[in-house]
C-alpha cells in the first residue's frame, strides 16, 4: 500500500454503545474523521481497541436529523 492509499481515521467524539456483539465488539455511535476531513455521524461495529471496524454508515449532521424526524414520526 503507498501513501497514497493510506486510510486514516479518527474517532473525535463517542455517543455510545448501540449493542454488544461477539467477542467485546460492539456497535456504536461515533463521530469520526475520515482522511482529515471533519467528522460525520457514524454507526457501525468496532473491534474491543477500535482499531477494526465493520460495516457501518455514516450521515451529516442534516442527515442524522431527518432520520431522527423519520424514526419520530414512525412511532419506532
């Protein structure tokens, strides 16, 4: 992998466990920093040292806030 392929990221801000998995992983939600860029709302697993991850999705503030309205709406 060259410098240009590095993948960076930081975790800038830790709102809490969503659940708990297999093996100290767990799903939470994060604000994380992507290659330098700000950082964004994040949902997704994590390794026991967050230095693995899983699959996730991560949305805009703007974003996060229609998914909030949406899941208040629904009753959920």
């Amino acid at each position: 992998m060259n410098n240009q392929d590095e993948f960076k990221f930081e975790i800038t801000k830790n709102y809490g466990t969503i659940s708990e998995g297999k093996g100290g992983w767990n799903t939470e939600l994060n604000e994380v920093s992507w290659n330098g860029r700000d950082p964004k709302f994040d949902i997704r697993s994590w390794s026991p040292d967050h230095q693995k991850m899983g699959k996730g999705i991560t949305l805009t503030r703007d974003e996060l806030i229609v998914l909030k309205k949406l899941l208040d709406e629904s009753g959920i």
